[in-house]
C-alpha cells in the first residue's frame, strides 16, 4: 500500500535533487493528487476543525476536505502569494494545518516569493500549525529561478533530517499528471515516517 519501491528509490532521489533527505519510509505513492488531497484530510480532520488556506484555493482541496466537515480560515493573497503579514490573526483562531499553494496557485497563478516562503515557515514553527504543501505545478517553470519548496526551507530551518529521513512540520504532495500526462493518475506524499505509516 505504500507504493511500488522502485518509483519510491527513485523519488527519493529526485527530493534529494531539490536538497532534502528523505527516505523511502518517508514516501508513499497516491492515485493522484486527489487521493493524497483525502488520505491527508481523512488523517487529519475532525468535523469542525479550520482549515488556513489561501483565498482563493485550490477546488479540488476544498472539496476532498470539505467531505470531513472542515471549515476554512483564509488569507488574502497578492503578486507575491499568500499575504503572510496577515496570517497571524489567523494562526490564532487555531486551524488544524495549513494548506498552501506555493507554486503557480491554483487558480491564480500566483507564486509564493522566497521571503514570504521563510516568514511562512517560522510562523508555522511558533505557532506549531503544520503545513500541507500541494506542489503540483512546481516542475512547470519556464522562466526565472526556482524556489526551494516550503519542506526543503522548513528542513533547513529546523534541522529536522535524521536518519530516518524527513522529521519536520510540512507534508508535500506532488503529482505527475501535470508534468508527464493528465491521464496518468499518480501522485506522491513525503511526510514524516508517523505520518506516512497512518496514510
């Protein structure tokens, strides 16, 4: 149930590319986006729990989550992604996680500057609200820099690699229906391995 252990190697590989240590007990391989969208929500919400997401979000998200009863506090996004100098009224109402679009924001388009993306993971740290990042568009840029994803600056910033691999505070979802084919329905979850062996 965790996922074929080839394709897990080779994630592993390719996380490490972005300059994160995972292993493949940190790994496990979904039917889509979609599937991780609900194993995440079905882990981790109870009817009633908010949910921090940017406004606006990603449907898909809202619906998978919506059918465990949650309810949503959102911050404003602009040019630069979600508005983190106006997350902490948020953070204090007690949302359960955090689910962000850092990449190309789906619908908006919109990326999360690297800034914002540092703010972002010490927020989440002061406040102990972990980050879900769906990462489904981040292989898509044609122009520009890339930016290190919101697991890779949230394992630097805690030091949170050990040698059971990836310990830290966000979950990252990916999938590879954007960047090989839309009819390909497989997508990936990287967590810590408590978490990986609940989904």
């Amino acid at each position: 149930t965790e996922g074929y252990t080839p394709l897990r190697e080779w994630l592993v590989r390719q996380m490490a590319r972005y300059g994160i240590k995972v292993g493949i007990d940190n790994i496990v391989i979904t039917s889509g986006s979609q599937q991780a969208l609900d194993l995440i929500g079905k882990l981790l919400i109870n009817p009633g729990d908010r949910i921090l997401t940017e406004n606006t979000s990603y449907l898909g998200a809202l619906q998978a989550f919506t059918a465990y009863q949650a309810q949503y506090v959102t911050v404003p996004i602009d040019d630069d992604g979600l508005q983190v100098a106006n997350l902490e009224a948020a953070l204090r109402s007690g949302p359960k996680f955090m689910y962000i679009l850092p990449n190309f924001q789906n619908p908006t388009g919109v990326t999360l500057s690297l800034t914002r993306r540092y703010d972002l993971i010490a927020l989440a740290e002061e406040y102990g609200i972990p980050i879900v990042e769906d990462d489904p568009y981040g292989q898509l840029r044609y122009e520009g820099e890339h930016l290190k994803p919101l697991v890779v600056l949230d394992s630097e910033y805690e030091g949170c690699e050990g040698d059971g691999g990836y310990t830290g505070n966000v979950i990252y979802t990916s999938t590879f229906s954007k960047t090989l084919a839309p009819g390909l329905r497989l997508g990936w979850i990287v967590a810590p391995r408590d978490v990986v062996s609940q989904l």
